[in-house]
C-alpha cells in the first residue's frame, strides 16, 4: 500500500512508496561504504613521498609554519574521515526514521479517518513533531504509537553520543554518554562464516553481534574495519526498520470497499 501524503503547496496529494523509501536509503548507504572503502585504501598505499611531493607542487604553501608533516596529517586524516563516518550514519538514520514514521503516520490516519483533511492533519502534526524530536524520543514513539522496537536502538543511540563527545568534548567519553553500567556500547553487525562454497554451492553466514566498548574518559575510536561495520550495522537497522513498517502497513491498512 501507498498512502498518501498531505497536500504539497499547489498541488494535490502524492503517494509514499515505501519500497522507494528503502532503495533511496540503502543506495545512499552503499556509496557511503564505497567512499570509505576507497578512502581507507587510499590511506593505506599513500606514501611519505607521494604527499611531499603533492605538498610541494605548487612550490609554495599558504602558512608554512601551520604545514603539517606526514604522520600528522595520517593522523588527522584517520580522525577527520572517523568523524564523518559516524556523523554520516547518524544522518542517514535520523533521515529513514523520519521517513519511515511519515508512512507509519500515514497509515494510522487512513485507519483513523480515512482520506480526508482531518487525516492529512493528523499527519502533518505527527510528522512535524517526530522530526523535531530527539533520537531517544523517536524510538519511543516508534513503540507506542505503532508497537516497533528497533534491536539496534542502543547502538544507533551510542552512535550519536558518540559524535557528541567528538565534537564538543575532543572526542573523549563523558559520563552523560555512558549507560547504568558506565559503558558507551556499540554492537556492530558482522558476518559469520557457516560454510564454504564447494562444488558450485553457495556457501552459508549469517549476521551476528560484534561488541565494542568504551568507557568514561576514553577517547572515541574505531579501526578501520569497524568504521565499515558501523556501515553495515546501520545497513541492518534501515532494514529490519523497513520489514517492521512493512507488516505495520499490512495488518493496519484500512480495507478497500469491495476487499
């Protein structure tokens, strides 16, 4: 089903596909994976010689005593490129919760009025205070207004303080961001080897948890590899998020005459 939206300026309803919803996000994560891929093997074949020589070929530089040698500027890259992974994917899942709870709000109201101005309005008002609200509250509204719980709730929350402590506290822990246990806890998504492919048979794995943890006081840090789980975490979340609205709208979509 695709309900539809409230009235754009000038124009009449249009439809929110959530199938469309879904590619437009998991494409804006896969090129996310591809930058960071190309980023990370960039960074790995980059030699001394190659940035002095790139710093070099202009013959001058814009603040001499500002110009940073190479194992600083490996450092500040790293820093810089774990900075906007994490920020991206904070982003991109604050971008498909709202986009997944103008559907949800869509079909409840259908339910509660059907197509008409007083649904419309319902959805405005639900819609405009869920993208206003905190990531927290979002998930909570998810659960009482529409019975979905995210399994990856606490990480995508984590992921958020995690940015925070990055960028207003040089990126070390604060005890704002830790849980009743004094961790700040990442389960990172990845994959599990069951079997190998043999004789032309494809072989078998399966997702499974990953923990990482830090605690107060420590300084904010991925490796490279768990920069590209933190890619594929987010990958799970948009997609168990998108099978959850998917059997909402299916037990909740209102009857069509003559169903």
């Amino acid at each position: 089903m695709n309900p539809e939206q409230p009235n754009q300026p000038g124009g009449q309803p249009r439809q929110i596909n959530l199938q469309q919803m879904a590619q437009q996000l998991m494409g804006g994560l896969q090129r996310h994976y591809d930058m960071l891929a190309f980023n990370l093997a960039a960074q790995e074949c980059v030699t001394e010689e190659a940035y002095n020589a790139r710093s070099q070929a202009t013959k001058m530089l814009p603040v001499p005593p500002a110009h940073q040698n190479f194992e600083q500027m490996q450092a500040f890259a790293a820093d810089i490129m774990m900075r906007n992974v994490c920020g991206d994917m904070i982003n991109l899942c604050v971008a498909g919760l709202n986009n997944f709870h103008m559907f949800l709000a869509a079909i409840k109201a259908q339910k509660d009025h059907g197509q008409t101005p007083e649904s419309q309005q319902q959805v405005q008002q639900a819609q405009q205070a869920f993208a206003q609200a905190q990531v927290d509250a979002k998930f909570n509204t998810l659960e009482e207004e529409y019975g979905i719980l995210c399994e990856l709730e606490d990480t995508i929350i984590s992921i958020g303080f995690a940015i925070q402590a990055m960028m207003q506290h040089g990126g070390m822990v604060q005890q704002a961001h830790v849980d009743d246990q004094g961790e700040l806890a990442f389960d990172l998504k990845t994959v599990e080897i069951l079997t190998q492919p043999a004789e032309g048979q494809p072989g078998q794995a399966r997702l499974v948890d990953q923990r990482k943890v830090l605690r107060q006081g420590e300084k904010v840090h991925f490796s490279k590899d768990e920069l590209q789980l933190l890619i594929l975490t987010v990958g799970s979340f948009l997609d168990t998020l998108f099978k959850s609205v998917g059997r909402y709208a299916q037990e909740n979509a209102p009857q069509q005459p003559g169903s």
